[in-house]
C-alpha cells in the first residue's frame, strides 16, 4: 500500500501543475487580449489616412544623456502639426521628468518664441532648432542654454492626440472653458464645464488668440496634461493601454523602445504620481518682449535665472515655483 507521505507528495504536485497550468493560461490569455487591442488601436488609427510623421526623424542621432534604472528620466515631449509639411516647427515644447523613487512626475514648459543659441546656427527661436535639425539639434540647443540633461525625445503629431483622447475617453474629457474659443483651432468652444472630445481638447490646449496668448496657451497644455494623466492611470485607462499605443503609433516618432518604455510605464502603472508639478519658462519676471529682424516677436529673457528655477523645480526639495507660473 503507497504510503501517505507518497500520496501528499504526488497531491502536491498535482496542485503546483495545476496552479502552473493556470498562470501559463492566464498569460496566453493577457497575451492575447493585449495584441487583440493593440492590433485595433492601430487599424483604427491607420484607417483614418496615413502615418502623419516622417521616418525622417527616427534616422538622427539622438545623443541624449545615459541613465540608470531607478534615476530620474527626462523625455523631450514635442507637439508638431506637420499638415503634410516634410519639416516643421514645433508648437509644443516640454520636458516631462519621472522619478521612480519619490513617485513624482514633473513638466517644464519652454515656450516656443524664447529667442536663444542654437549650436551652429544663428540665434533664433527655440522651436527653430527643431525645424533645422530636428529633436537632437533642440536637444543640443536646451543643453547649451537651460543646462538639461534630456534622455528620450517623443514627437507626437497633433491628430494622433485626438485620437488618443477619443480612445481613451469616448464621452470625453471635462474641461471647465474660461471663455469663448475659435480663432484658428478649428473648432468653437462656449464658455463652461464640459466634456471635450479629442478635438475641441486640442483646439482648448492651442488656444492663444486673447490677452494671455503663448502664456495662456501654456497653461492651458499643462491642465489638459494632468487630466489625460488621472484618465491613463484610473482602471479603466490601464485596461486600454495597449489600444492607445496602437492609436498613437502612426503619429508618434520617439528614440524611447523595448525595454526602457516597458520599464517607464511600468514604473508609472506600479507607482502613479498623485500630481504633475508644472514650470512655465521663462518664469515671471524674467523676461522682456523683443522685435528682431529676419526673426519677428520674441522673448528676451535672462538666463541665468531661468537655470536656477529649473535647477530648483527639477532637483531640489522646494516644489513653490510651480504654483507661481
């Protein structure tokens, strides 16, 4: 007669086959799913006309800065509207920081008509700097004047960020309209709380044409950042993940692959900052309105004092200068 001790050992692994069956089950199961969303994000995405960013960028050398594992990461995050145009400028510039460590996400808005050096060219606009050498060559022309260390760069075109909103909330996003809004954002927004779909979003977030203009333009983009991220990161945003990468691959044009993106949104997924702390460059009273010519309206602003807001803002303890811009 087998023994008991035969018998609970043979029951064992019985039960650990049957727990590796599961989980092996499970695994083509979310492997499935994930590929099944993904394949109808991008046909999705693909049926509404062809990718919009060019391959050309993707070819540079971007020679951002090296990083270790759980160290801080700095992604140049760029807003383009290519309408067919092989080059552009860049409406929309950032730099998006996340720190594993202290779960905090952090943004640094430079506005596009901040007249400054660029490497091996005569000084100009910031957002130029995209326009003569793409994201390396602004890459370069932030390191020379703001001090930044940057390790990714993501060019998104416009039209996927409808799509990604529209993917990621059908009903839309709420938004409390301050005033009326149409000049050149193609669409007309009333003033109220509301829900905006994908492009009424856009067309609040590209507003300038009031009092504030860039400025309110900017602060603008920073509110509808926040709200996309409390979407992304509820359950229901989680869950459609793997569609919105699907959405936004035919616009987006980033050096960010494989491993280093799974690691970040990981990080993200894992440890969701509560909030995302935002800069306005050039902070206040830091600058001056200029008229150059061959260049147009621009912004003078002192540099000096702009790196150490940035210095401050990006690595020290003291979080009050985002809630001053």
């Amino acid at each position: 007669m087998m023994s008991r001790q035969i018998i609970r050992k043979k029951k064992r692994k019985f039960k650990f086959r049957k727990v590796l069956y599961w989980i092996f089950a499970l695994l083509i199961i979310l492997s499935g799913y994930i590929y099944y969303q993904y394949s109808q994000g991008l046909k999705q995405a693909l049926a509404q006309g062809k990718s919009i960013i060019s391959n050309e960028t993707a070819k540079k050398a971007f020679n951002g800065s090296k990083r270790g594992n759980m160290d801080k990461v700095n992604i140049l995050l760029l807003g383009i509207d290519t309408r067919g145009e092989e080059k552009s400028r860049t409406d929309t510039i950032m730099i998006a920081q996340y720190d594993p460590k202290k779960k905090t996400a952090k943004i640094v808005s430079l506005m596009r008509d901040i007249y400054a050096q660029i490497p091996n060219h005569k000084d100009y606009k910031i957002n130029t700097a995209y326009f003569l050498g793409g994201p390396e060559l602004l890459r370069q022309t932030i390191k020379q004047n703001f001090g930044i260390d940057i390790h990714y760069y993501a060019v998104v075109d416009f039209k996927g960020f409808e799509s990604v909103v529209d993917t990621l909330a059908p009903n839309g996003i709420q938004m409390d309209v301050e005033k009326r809004m149409s000049q050149n954002i193609g669409v007309v927004l009333h003033p109220g709380l509301q829900y905006l779909n994908g492009k009424e979003l856009l067309g609040y977030a590209r507003f300038r044409h009031d009092a504030e203009g860039d400025f309110g333009r900017v602060k603008r983009q920073q509110q509808v950042l926040n709200a996309l991220k409390d979407k992304i990161i509820s359950v229901n945003g989680v869950t459609k993940l793997p569609k919105l990468v699907g959405t936004i691959q035919p616009y987006i044009d980033t050096n960010l692959e494989g491993v280093d993106r799974l690691e970040i949104l990981k990080d993200i997924i894992l440890n969701p900052p509560g909030n995302i702390e935002t800069l306005r460059i050039p902070i206040d009273h830091s600058y001056t309105n200029a008229n150059y010519d061959q260049v147009g309206s621009v912004l003078d602003i002192d540099f000096e004092k702009n790196k150490q807001a940035i210095e401050q803002f990006l690595n020290g303890t003291d979080s009050e200068t985002s809630s001053k811009n």
